[in-house]
C-alpha cells in the first residue's frame, strides 16, 4: 500500500508555492506511519497485558497455594494402656486423654497448666480421632505402644511452611517462643515433618484448617451438576430442535428467542432470587442441597446450551435434510435419524461449555443457602452440601493464614477440573467438526 | 413401601416391557392382516406408543402425588390431633406440625421432645408409608392400564407413527417454553416480595432515598420509613464499580479483538486466542479471591507510598479485577463483529491509500459501531450483574462518593449480605433484597434487550 501513498494524490503539478506536493505527502506520510505504528503497538499492548493477567493470576494462586499439598506431621509414641481402653467398647474412650499423656512423656519437664495447654495446642485435635480410628480397626493394639504420625496444628504448620517468621516480636506471632522451642525439640529429634497432606482430599470441611478438605464440596459440586447435566442436556437438545427445525416463525417463537437470549444474559445471582422464591419458599425443597442447586444452575445454563445446539444444528447443511425427505422419511424421522446424529457433537461441546460454566457458578448457590458450614460428605442429592467454588468463597472468608493456601489450592483443583473440561470440549470441536 | 427412586425404575422396566409388547401385537396383527408392509407405520412405532401410553400418565400421576404428598399427609396428621392441639392458634399448630415432622425425619427439633410429639411424628411417619404404597400401587396399575388401552388399539391401520409424533412434538414445544416460564418465574418471584417491600416501604424512599442502612432498621424496631432504605449510595456505588471495571475493559478487550483480528498473524492467534478463553473461563470466585488477596494490597500499600489513605475495600481494586474479568468478554463480542464487516469496506479503503490503522478507525469502527456499542452494553449489564468479585473484595457500607480508592457497596453485595444467614420474609431487611433483585432484573433486561437488536440489527445489515 505504500507505493500507491507515495503518488501525488492531487493531479496538480508540484510547483505551487516553494514546496512541491509529493514533499507534503512524504511528511505527512512519516508521520502516519508513526501512527500506524503506535496503534500496532497499543494493540499488541493490550494482548500482553491480558496474558500478564492471567500470568500473575495464575502464580499468585500457585504460589500461595501449592504448600497446602503438604501438611506438617508430628511423630508420637502412644501407649495404648489397658486401663484407660475398655476393650469391649473400644470406641468410648478417652482418647484426647492418651494424647494428652504420651505428649506428657514427650515433654516431662512441663508442669503448670498454663504451659501444658500451649504445648497441647501444637496437636491439632485430629490427633484423638485418628487414634481412634486406628484403635478401632484393629483393637488387637490395647496393651502396646504404637508409633503415630499426627497432624500438627495450623499454627506449627504454617511454622515449618515459613509463614511464621521466627523474627517477629513473640507478642506479634501466633507462636510463644516456648512453643517454638518445643517445636525445635521435635525436629531435633527427627519427629516433625512435612507429609502430602491427604486430609485434604479425603475430608469435608472443618474449623481447624489442619482437619479440612475438599471431598465434601467435590461430591457436592459432583451431584449438583449431575442433576444440571440429566436436566438441562435433554431439555435443551429438545428447545433447540424445535426452535431451529418445526418452529413456524412467529410472534410466539420470536418471543421464546428474546427470551432465551435475555436470559443467557441475565445476572446470575437473579437466577439464585428465583431458586430461592420459587423452589424454596414455595415448593418447600430443602435448603442447601445438591437438588435444588442442579435446578438452578439448569435454568441458568439452559440458554447456553440451546444457544451452543442451535448453532450446531444450523451448520447441518440443507441437502442432508432435503435429502432424508426426499427418500420419504417424515420431517421427524428426518431430524432424528440425519440431522440429529451429525449435529450432536456440536451440542455436547456447547454442553460441556454450559456444564464448566455451573461448575464455577458462585452466585445463585449462596442465595439456596449453599453456604452452610457442612462438615459431613454428602452421599446424595438431598444431603446438605458444599459445592467447590462455595467452598472456595468460606475459606477465603477465613481469617486463619493456613485457610489462605487451602483456599487457594482448591482453586487450583477447581481450575484443574474446568481446564479439563474446557479441553475436552476443544479436543471434541477439533475432531468432530465436519466442514461441508 | 417404595421409594420415589425405585418407582421411577419400575416404571421405566414396564415402559420397556410395554414397548416390546406394543412391537410384537403389531406384527402379529401385520401377519394376520397379510406381512409387515400391511402396517401404517413401522413396527418401532407401534412399541414405542405402547411405551409412551404406560409412561408418561402415571408419570405425571407420580409427578402430582410428589408435589402434594407432604400437604396432604401433613392435613390427615393435623386431622387426627387430640383435640386440645388441634385448636392451637395457627403459628403454634404450625409449630408443632413442623417439629413433629423434623422429629419424624430425624433433624433438629426446635423445642423439647413431648409425647404427643412422638405419637405425632409416628403416625406421621405410619401415613407417609401408607401414601407411598397407595401412590406406588397406583401409578403402576394407571401404567399397566395404560399398555393394555393401547395394545387393544394396535391394528395394522392405526396411525402409530403420526401419534407418537405428535406426542414428541408436544415434548419439544413444552421444552422450548421453559424459557418463557423462567422469565415468568423470575419476574414473578422477584416482583412479589418487592411489592411486599413497597408496602412497607415507599418506592420514592428507595428509589431516592440517600441513606442505605437496612441493618439498624431491624433492630431499633423502626419500620424502614426512616429512610434507612435509600438505595441511592448502592447504586452509585455500583456505577463507579461497573465505571472503573468499563474502563479497563473497553480499551483493552477493543484493542486486542483489533489486533487480533487484523494485525496478528496465525500464530499469534492461535496462542492468544485460547489464553483469553482461559482468563473468560476462570470462575469469579477465583477473581474474587485475587482481588482481596492481591490486588486490593498492593494498591492499598501503592497508595500509603504516595501518602494516600486507601481503604483495604476499595471501589479501585474491585473494579480493576471485575474489568479484567470482562475483557475477554468484550474482545470476543468485537471480533465477532469487527470479522462481519465485509472485505470490501477494507480493500476499499486500502485503494485509495489508508494505512492500516486509519482503514480501522476511519472505516471498521463506524462500519462496526453499532455492533460494538451493542457489545458494550451487554459487558456493563454483565458488570452490573457481577456479584463474586464484589462481595469479596468490595464493602458493606453504603458510601456515597465518587473517590474510587473508598470503600463502596453495590446492589449484588447487598442482595447477598441480606439474604445469607437468616431470612425473615416479613421485615423490609430481607424484602429489600428482592426490591433490589427487581432494579438488578429491570436494568440487566433494559440492557440486554436494547443491546441484542442492536447487535442483530447490525448483523442483518452486513448478510
């Protein structure tokens, strides 16, 4: 394009005044270029600064995160003494109490109450419970020592992870340098480490940070979409059928297309004041739950899906329909038995899409009460249950540092999760998509 | 006793059953009438009505007796009270019934354990399970009843396919209004309580009304005239959030789909391209989490360097996340439109000698105007709607400033902070949730509308 600028654009010869018009031009040229240039320069600017975005997204989260996959234990010798454990009901024991006293013998030179209790708050209080549990699985172990490894408390935890600082004025840190000395002791002696922390992928959520995870908010998370996926896919493969092949085009139709496309567009917390009106109030579901969640988020992501299907249905090109017609199948066989099956890989990609979309739904779920602090893993649709991005948003409401990493590497799971989805989705586009 | 879940089985085995039942009749009618091409449709289809005539009755029977089987069981338990708490006032029969039925399902029970109670709750409990087994006995019997109707019909004239047609037409249809019934729902719903709350409250106050504490009305008593429910410092609150988040987006999110689309090669495309999806596809929560764990830091610390006061919930920090949220958003709507204006418009302008840059802003920006506007309008109705980012890194405090480093509210936080926790459906605090909810639908949709012709007007224009 160059070439054609540098031509006199007018016809006029150059002579007109001391300078020649190709002299105006060329300036004037230079000076576009440099705009040309500046532009390109913004555009690429903007790129970057989209992708350093997302970068610094992306390590802050990793970079607080990835410590919560390794949780601090500490090593414990318990004597399981027959006195203390009743051996036919192994259950009712005092457990806490045993716990109490092997870290007695670990330390016998504490003595007042005050520092008894400092140095009992370096275990957290899921050390009784998986006493317990490895008593009652093998009730053989009354009458002899047993080596456990338990989890220490947030507060120690965090020690090990260098969040912590050892330099800060003792009245500024969560730890006494009593307990730091303790602490010290058991590394010393090789009875503190760090472990891959698999509470944290087996368990519900809990108040002691040291004692959560996520199973709970993933089961939740996985019956809640379960309910969208067998509602929503059907109904909207259905909506979009009918919308692109029968519908006649009317008002009425034209009123069901403003609709859905409004609705795709519609804040999703709304959808959450209609879960919570309608399915709530007045059909009295109960609150909290994986089913009510499911319907919600199906309503919310019933436009996507129609929207995702219509487009995969508009791209079946005429001659497959003229075609099944014309060998005298009705316009109903013709939709299921040529349209459908050529269509249906473009539909489950807009699904999958919809599906990631209400797996990192938030909103509507804190308006049906998915906020409530759940400790038990949901085994159904009726449980109460967390979801994961819920989770997500209680613990970062949480004041405790080691809450901060759990936060975070949730959502790194979280992120996992929907990057697989949204690669299923691409990978099936690429290899289905047919070009006619 | 069955459970809904084992019912719904049974009845999918019968509709299968029925299915080969209805298949076989007609080919046995077809052989006696003289071959399989003596039937009017297919064999399937005559299989398939059988199946659809045991179905779908009794599971609309089973969908009836879901939804009134707790009212109805709770009235003949209500029924068959002692006389003495039977004629309880209203609130406290209401009480009791519940805790009888908590008790019956094992929950919590609000107060203490009586016998009567007990006696309620296990009679409770006797006429659930007698409902279930009448319910289960009748939606099969109304199943079976359904297949031999049918089976009697099936004769090789009997138009299988035309029916069985109609009914999945019917299907269809009914599935593509459950949009139009979510809007009814939705407007509904949220217009309900918003008139219980104009009750209280007038909609001038609201509308107007400068002052937003909805927490102090509950607890001196007073009903909102006060003027505690000024929804004036929310939304403006809003404004500036959605402002700050628009003007990290539009340039940004314009100028990358410009770039992209005109500028980049393949390969940068092919890069930058999905790097954007992911950034649309990361959940808000997570954006949430950024902005109070990073973002509003590190502008807070960046303003005590230059010695100003930055509140930790800055309006700044929320709407800086929110915007970068929405570029994705607004650069694919731009490509999409910017891709729509034809070749021509473009070799037109590079013929008489524009440069690149001047082809984009002198011919595709008015060319794609109107597509671009209808892009924005649906990313600040997007904004306006945005709810995680707020409620985590805004503030609950209704402030009515323009300074973007306070701390504001907007009206998603505030529908938030007033519905978690506990709801009362009789006090304005919980009511205003909706009346705020009804603003929230009325503007989205004003947005949406006005947006989406624009945006198809402009499609049709370049087809």
């Amino acid at each position: 394009m160059s070439s054609v600028a540098k031509k006199p654009s007018t016809g006029a010869s150059g002579g007109s005044g001391r300078e020649r018009a190709i002299d105006i031009v060329n300036r004037r040229l230079a000076k576009r270029y440099r705009v040309e240039k500046r532009f390109r320069f913004y555009g690429l600017c903007s790129i970057i600064a989209s992708v350093v975005f997302l970068a610094v997204l992306l390590t802050s989260i990793v970079g607080n995160g990835y410590t919560a996959f390794f949780q601090t234990y500490i090593k414990l010798d318990v004597a399981l003494d027959a006195t203390m454990l009743d051996r036919a009901d192994p259950g009712g024991s005092d457990y806490q109490g045993i716990i109490k006293k092997s870290i007695n013998k670990l330390y016998p030179e504490v003595e007042d109450r005050r520092s008894k209790r400092e140095l009992y708050a370096l275990f957290s209080s899921g050390a009784a419970f998986q006493l317990r549990n490895t008593v009652m699985e093998n009730p053989d172990l009354i009458g002899t020592t047993v080596t456990l490894w338990v989890p220490a408390d947030d507060d120690v935890d965090m020690l090990m992870k260098g969040h912590i600082k050892r330099d800060v004025p003792e009245s500024g840190r969560r730890l006494s340098d009593k307990q730091l000395g303790w602490i010290d002791r058991l590394a010393v002696e090789d009875r503190i480490e760090k472990r891959f922390n698999v509470t944290f992928f087996t368990a519900g959520d809990s108040r002691e940070p040291e004692l959560s995870g996520i199973w709970g908010a993933v089961k939740g998370s996985f019956f809640t979409l379960l309910i969208t996926l067998v509602l929503s896919f059907p109904i909207g493969l259905a909506a979009a059928v009918y919308l692109e092949e029968f519908a006649p085009k009317n008002l009425a139709t034209d009123f069901i297309e403003v609709n859905i496309n409004n609705l795709a567009a519609v804040p999703s917390i709304v959808f959450g004041l209609l879960g919570l009106a309608v399915f709530l109030n007045f059909f009295g579901m109960p609150r909290s739950t994986p089913l009510v969640g499911g319907l919600v988020l199906t309503l919310m992501t019933l436009p996507t899906i129609i929207i995702a299907s219509r487009a995969a249905l508009k791209a079946v090109p005429p001659s497959i329909r003229e075609a099944a017609l014309g060998v005298g199948s009705s316009k109903m066989q013709m939709v299921s038995s040529h349209v459908l099956p050529l269509a249906l890989p473009g539909m489950l990609t807009g699904t999958i899409i919809g599906m990631a979309q209400a797996l990192g739904e938030t909103a509507p779920l804190l308006m049906i009460g998915m906020v409530a602090f759940i400790v038990d893993v949901p085994g159904g649709f009726t449980d109460p249950a967390a979801v994961m991005p819920v989770q997500i948003y209680l613990w970062a409401d949480s004041p405790e540092r080691a809450f901060l990493e759990r936060t975070s590497a949730a959502i790194m799971v979280l992120l996992a999760f929907l990057i697989l989805m949204n690669a299923t989705a691409v990978v099936m586009r690429k290899r289905f998509e047919k070009r006619w | 006793m069955m459970s809904p879940l084992a019912l719904l089985l049974a009845l999918l085995l019968l509709s299968a059953a029925g299915y080969f039942i209805g298949r076989r009749k007609a080919l046995y009618a077809a052989d006696k009438a003289g071959g399989p091409n003596m039937l009017h449709s297919r064999p399937n289809y005559y299989g398939v009505l059988t199946a659809l005539w045991c179905c779908l009755p009794a599971f609309f029977l089973f969908i009836l007796w879901l939804a009134f089987e707790q009212s109805i069981i709770t009235s003949l338990m209500v029924a068959d009270l002692p006389p003495g708490l039977r004629n309880l006032p209203q609130e406290r029969l209401s009480l009791f019934v519940n805790d009888a039925r908590n008790l019956a399902s094992g929950n919590i029970v609000s107060g203490e354990i009586t016998a009567e109670m007990r006696a309620a709750a296990a009679h409770y409990v006797n006429l659930q399970g007698i409902g279930k087994m009448i319910a289960g006995v009748t939606v099969l019997v109304v199943a079976i009843a359904g297949m031999l109707f049918v089976h009697r019909h099936i004769t090789p004239e009997l138009r299988a396919r035309n029916q069985v047609e109609r009914a999945i037409m019917a299907l269809l249809i009914f599935c593509s209004t459950i949009a139009i019934f979510t809007t009814i729902g939705i407007v509904l719903s949220v217009l309900y309580e918003a008139v219980r709350f104009f009750q209280q409250v007038p909609v001038t106050d609201f509308l107007f009304g400068l002052k937003w504490s909805p927490q102090m009305a509950i607890r001196e008593e007073q009903v909102g005239s006060s003027g505690a429910f000024g929804a004036i410092p929310v939304f403006a609150g809003t404004m500036l959030i959605s402002g700050i988040a628009m003007m990290v987006a539009v340039p940004i999110g314009l100028m990358s789909a410009i770039f992209l689309s005109e500028y980049a090669n393949k390969q940068v495309r092919a890069v930058a391209k999905p790097l954007l999806e992911i950034l649309a596809g990361v959940p808000t929560v997570v954006y949430g989490f950024f902005a109070a764990l990073v973002v509003a830091p590190v502008i807070r610390a960046g303003g005590s360097q230059l010695g100003i006061d930055v509140s930790s919930e800055s309006a700044l920090a929320a709407g800086l996340v929110m915007g970068i949220m929405i570029i994705p958003f607004v650069s694919s709507l731009s490509d999409d439109v910017i891709n729509a204006v034809p070749q021509s418009l473009r070799d037109g302008a590079y013929s008489v000698g524009a440069t690149r840059s001047e082809t984009i802003k002198h011919v595709l920006i008015p060319a794609a105007l109107p597509g671009i506007v209808g892009g924005i309008l649906l990313a600040v109705s997007r904004a306006i709607g945005e709810t995680m980012i707020v409620v985590m890194a805004a503030g609950l405090s209704a402030n009515l400033t323009a300074n973007p480093l306070q701390a504001v509210t907007t009206v998603t936080v505030q529908i938030v902070t007033l519905l978690v926790g506990d709801q009362e459906f009789d006090s304005p605090k919980t009511l205003a949730a909706f009346a705020l909810g009804l603003v929230l639908f009325v503007v989205t949709l004003f947005l949406n509308i006005i947006a989406l012709t624009v945006v198809r007007k402009y499609r049709e224009r370049y087809e």
